[in-house]
C-alpha cells in the first residue's frame, strides 16, 4: 500500500502529487513554492517567541486573531508569563554565542532560523487540569520532530507533570507555523515546537509561572542546547516537511485512536472508502490523521487503509 508525498503545493489532501514514495518512507522534497533551501551561515539564529506578544500587529490575513490576547487568571496576564521566561532565555542564549531574539506574534514572512520555540501558557478556567505539553507543528520535518523531542526530554528531567494528551490542533497548526495558509509565517525549512509550559487555572502552575520564570527558561535552554548537539546545517533534507497524500479506510473501516497503539481508546470510526488526510506519522504503521469534529488529531494504522 503506497500513498504520495505533495510535491508542490504542500498540505495534505492534494489527490494529483507528482513525487511517489512509499507510505511510511516519503522522500524529502525541495522547492516548495516561494522558498529556498540553503543553508544558513553565520552565528546559530534562534527565535523565541512569547505567545500572543504584539498581536494587535498582525497584518491583515491574520486580523481576526488580533483579539487573540491569550489566558488570565485576575490580573495576572499569559502574556507576562511568557514574556519573562522568553526575555531570560534569550539573555542565556545569547550568553553562550547564539544570535538569539525575541519574534513578535506577527512572524515576519518566510522567517529562517536554526529552531524557532513559541511559549505560551494554557487556560485558566481548568483548575483540574495541570502540567507542560508541547508539538511540532502539522507534517513536521524531520528536524522539527527531533526539537520537539529534544523540548519534552528536557522538561521530563525537570520533574514537572505531562498534561498527557493535551495536544490541540490549534497547537499543531498554530498560525505561526502554517506557511501553507499565511504569507506571515515561519519559512517550512524552520524548525519549530510550540511550548505550553503550564496551566493559569492550576494553583502549583500558576505559582511556579509566576514566580520562578527562571526555572522554566532553564529548561527551555537544555532542550535547546540537547537539540543544537545534534544539528548539522548542511543537511538541508531534515530541514523538510514530511507531506502526505490522501488514504482511504480500508474495506473494513478503519478506527481513529487517541495514540498510536492498538490498545488505545478509539475516539473515532470512519466507513470503508473514507477518505483521510495523514499529517504525521510513528513507528509500527500508524498516520496520524486530523479530525474536524473533534479537533485534534487521531491514529489509524496502516493495516486498515486502501491498498494501491
């Protein structure tokens, strides 16, 4: 059973890709319309963003998110929470040699980078709900899949508690990211991982954000140090976004889980022929494919798909 990667045009659910690759092994692709692939030279550039810092200066294709001003709980602002593990973390990065600088939340278009992070603080109307997640975006590369791992080892050594299935789609098509909707978006050969480091509604979150920003940037630093360990820029193919074709589900249906894992809760079933956008991938044959009613994305394993 094989499925495409898109070639030019770069989003999933484009039936007419003219570069094959078989499902689970997609070729890289370069050329995506309106980027160029080279290497960047000179100091290792990173950018750090404070979510939702300068969102009255979206331009116009991003006008309806002006209002998007992130949580509070009283007079206590995400914005400011994020603002102050991002201003320390770029004082460190900078410390150590890197050409690191704060991104506003209007992304100048096409930005490159070596990694871009954008921290941001969830919801305060969930006191129940506690702890750090984060995500690459949507169809992410190769590169951008190692910073979010490296991201999530640093904050698992840090002791903090995972808000174990968090992940929201918004997180994984964060408008920053999403260079195949807006032209203000990072550059697809950016490596990029959205952070939410804790919850405003959660009394321990809250406290901890609040007065020990340092603790966070702290973490922050060693994901990225882990990262940049590994890096190599002359390997432009790991800078690119992995892009699936189109699958359908498989004469028997197919069922969308809430991880990659047949022992998973299945939050979904979708009928013989259905169609399905993959916008990831994980070992063992599972696509992780985006569900529009529940907004988040779901597993199907490859074994319950349309073969070719």
């Amino acid at each position: 059973m094989t499925a495409a990667v898109i070639g030019l045009y770069g989003f999933a659910g484009a039936r007419d890709a003219a570069a094959m690759a078989t499902i689970g092994v997609p070729e890289p692709l370069r050329g995506l319309p309106g980027y160029s692939l080279e290497a960047l030279e000179g100091p290792i550039k990173i950018g750090i963003q404070p979510g939702h810092w300068r969102i009255d200066e979206l331009p116009d294709e991003q006008a309806r998110l002006r209002t998007s001003t992130g949580a509070a709980f009283g007079s206590l602002r995400e914005l400011d929470l994020n603002l102050a593990v991002s201003r320390i973390l770029v004082d460190r990065l900078n410390a150590e040699g890197y050409a690191a600088e704060l991104v506003p939340a209007a992304v100048p278009a096409g930005y490159r980078a070596d990694l871009f992070v954008s921290v941001h603080a969830d919801r305060a109307d969930r006191p129940d709900r506690r702890g750090w997640k984060l995500s690459p975006p949507w169809r992410p590369s190769a590169e951008s899949r190692r910073l979010a791992e490296a991201m999530a080892e640093a904050f698992r050594a840090s002791g903090l508690p995972e808000d174990q299935g968090g992940v929201t789609a918004n997180m994984r098509g964060y408008f920053g990211f999403s260079w195949w909707r807006f032209s203000n978006a990072l550059s697809p050969y950016t490596p990029a991982v959205l952070v939410e480091m804790g919850f405003l509604g959660n009394p321990e979150d809250r406290a901890r954000m609040r007065d020990n920003p340092a603790f966070y940037a702290g973490i922050l630093l060693e994901g990225v140090r882990s990262f940049l360990e590994e890096s190599d820029r002359d390997d432009l193919d790991a800078l690119v976004p992995v892009l699936y074709r189109g699958v359908s589900a498989g004469p028997g249906g197919a069922a969308g889980r809430a991880s990659p894992s047949f022992g998973s809760a299945v939050l979904e079933r979708y009928p013989p022929g259905r169609y399905l956008n993959p916008v990831d991938s994980s070992e063992g044959g599972w696509f992780e494919v985006f569900s529009r009613p529940l907004r988040r994305g779901v597993w199907v394993h490859e074994s319950e798909l349309d073969g070719e």
